[in-house]
C-alpha cells in the first residue's frame, strides 16, 4: 500500500513538473525558408494563418538588415502601413521576440513601400479556455502534429504533448 502512494505521488509530482517544463513555446521562423523579405511575394497572413500562436512562442524575423527592418506597431498603423511611431523596432537581421501576451501582434517592415508589397504580418494568440480534467474515462493519446519547417525541432514539439501522457499514465496507475 505504502508503496503504491509513493508511486503515485511520484507520478503527481512528475505530471506538475512536466506541465510547468513545458510552459516554453514553439519556435516559428517568419515566412519559413524564405524570411522576412519582399522576395518571392510571401503571403505573411496565409503564414500566420497556417499557425496556433500561444503565450511564450518566440517569433524569428530572418532578413537582410541593410534592406528590411522589423516593426512592432499598433492595429491603425498596421493597415495603414504607417511605422512613424513604432512600440519597438529591430534591426539586426536576426530578431527573436517572444510573445508574452494574448491577443494581437502587428510588425511590418518600416522600409518605405514595402509595407504596401505585403511585408507585413498579424500574429494572433487566442486565449484558450483551462482544460478541466475529466476523470470519469482515461484520456486518448493527443494526434502528434506534423512537422512544420518553421517551428521548432521535433524533440520541443513533443515536450508540449508530455502533459497529457503523463496526466493518461496516471489515470491508469490510480484504477489499474
């Protein structure tokens, strides 16, 4: 008996472990091989479009410095292409910027015309309801996403699937 509570306060401790481990997001690169650029007519807002933002995924502006710069700026700035009064702006040609809060974040590139070409980009993070655990049937193993170029390497992506295989193998240790 003794020995099953220790297995299982293993197993809590471990799931509370993992779930703060994998509190780190993904890693996605703007406009994937290509950068951030006007070359090649990147569809940024289909890129976005194809992603699930979450808090702490980290954004990567790749680009020529000498040719482009990264913009953070507000909704009205945005769709206007006006980057005369930016929240921040980049320009190293290798810009990493986490995305700490919900909702939307607007960068274009303050290059004259090159807003107005596209390079631009909406990057969405929804605020999603808690999971609230059910433990009247075990959990299904999660589907693993396929890889995409841009996010990060397999080994991180499975990191944010840890919770809910430990959460299934401690629902099958408490009623095995």
């Amino acid at each position: 008996m003794r020995m099953r509570m220790a297995a299982e306060g293993v197993c809590l401790i471990v799931v509370v472990l993992g779930w703060f481990g994998v509190s780190k997001g993904e890693v996605y690169k703007v406009g994937d091989s290509a950068g951030w650029t006007t070359i090649g007519n990147i569809d940024y807002k289909l890129w976005s479009a194809t992603k699930t933002f979450q808090l702490g995924d980290v954004i990567v502006f790749e680009y020529n410095p000498q040719f482009h710069n990264v913009m953070q700026v507000v909704h009205s700035e945005y769709k206007a292409c006006n980057a005369s009064s930016p929240i921040s702006t980049h320009t190293t040609g290798n810009d990493s910027i986490a995305i700490n809060t919900h909702g939307h974040h607007f960068f274009v590139c303050g290059v004259p015309g090159h807003c107005q070409s596209g390079q631009k980009l909406d990057i969405n993070v929804l605020r999603s309801p808690s999971p609230t655990p059910s433990f009247s049937a075990p959990l299904p193993p999660p589907a693993v996403p396929s890889p995409s170029p841009s996010a990060a390497p397999p080994c991180l992506q499975l990191r944010r699937l840890l919770p809910n295989f430990l959460l299934f193998y401690l629902l099958i240790t408490l009623f095995a």
